[in-house]
C-alpha cells in the first residue's frame, strides 16, 4: 500500500507534523510518491534510519552501474548533478 503524503501540497505546508504523523503511523518504512521522483520507500524513525544508513550491503542509493536508484531517463541533468553528493554514496565513500 503506497501511503498519500503530497510534500508540494498547502496542508503539508501549513502543518508539516501532522502529514508527518501520518506516515509515522503507517509503519517504520512506507512507501510514498514524491513528486518528479515517483514512488519510494522511506523510514518513519531515526532508529530506522540509522539501521539504513549503516547497512548499505543490504540498502543502497547506487544502481549497479554507479548511477543513483530512481532517477529517470527524462530527468533533468542538473538533478542528477546535484543527487551525487557524499548523502547518496555508500560505503566506504561516504565515510571518507
């Protein structure tokens, strides 16, 4: 089940928490549509978080051939540009 939360949306800008909370309740991981990138999974909780950002034998932010996961052919250079930074490597480059 893909939970609703439109980050461009008047309701998630006058009250961010509360669109928060709703993914939150949904579980530790869901999976939400955002805009330009389509439909992704995200943790609800920095103790999940954490787990992800430690493990990237098991998650990843890199396609096999270097690129980064989600990001599509029709989409912008200057977006892809600006994804590869050290937040989207894995070890052992983002601890470098």
């Amino acid at each position: 089940m893909t939970v609703h939360a439109d980050f461009t949306s008047q309701e998630y800008f006058r009250n961010p928490t509360a669109e928060i909370e709703k993914l939150r309740a949904a579980g530790p991981v869901v999976e939400v549509r955002f805009p330009l990138v389509g439909t992704v999974w995200t943790t609800t909780t920095q103790d999940f978080a954490n787990q992800v950002s430690r493990d990237s034998g098991t998650f990843t932010l890199r396609k096999d051939d270097g690129n980064v996961v989600g990001f599509r052919w029709w989409m912008p250079k200057i977006v892809r540009a600006i994804a590869n930074n050290m937040l989207s490597a894995d070890e052992p480059n983002h601890t470098r």
